[in-house]
C-alpha cells in the first residue's frame, strides 16, 4: 500500500493537485495561527460557523489593504 502511494505521489497529476492544495493550507494555517481559528470561541455550529466566516473577511480585508497600499 505504501510502494502505490508513492508511486501515485510522483505522477504529473497528483502534483499540480498538490500545488493548488497547498496554497489553501497556507491561507488555513495564517487563519489558525494569527486570527484565532485554532479554538472556537463559542458553542454551537451557529456561533463556530460565524467565527469563520468573519475570520475569513478579516484575512480578505487585510489582503486587499496589502494589495491597495502596493499600488
């Protein structure tokens, strides 16, 4: 089972997958590290479910004032 995984790992498609992955673990991790997404800060899937969502504007906002202020 290990031998195919490998194998499966260096094909050309499994790698584009991998890439584009990546870049979405990067912006999870940034979530989860700098703005508070490692613990919930209420209960219930209503109160978790905002969390993330106004997370998510928080890390879009701080992009697009990186991107605006490099203009």
């Amino acid at each position: 089972v290990y031998y195919e995984h490998k194998q499966r790992q260096e094909t050309k498609e499994f790698k584009e997958i991998y890439k584009e992955r990546a870049a979405q673990e990067r912006k999870n991790g940034e979530m989860k590290n700098f703005h508070g997404l490692d613990r919930a800060e209420g209960y219930g899937l209503r109160s978790v479910s905002s969390q993330t969502k106004l997370t998510a504007i928080a890390v879009n906002l701080k992009r697009i004032a990186k991107i605006i202020s490099s203009t």
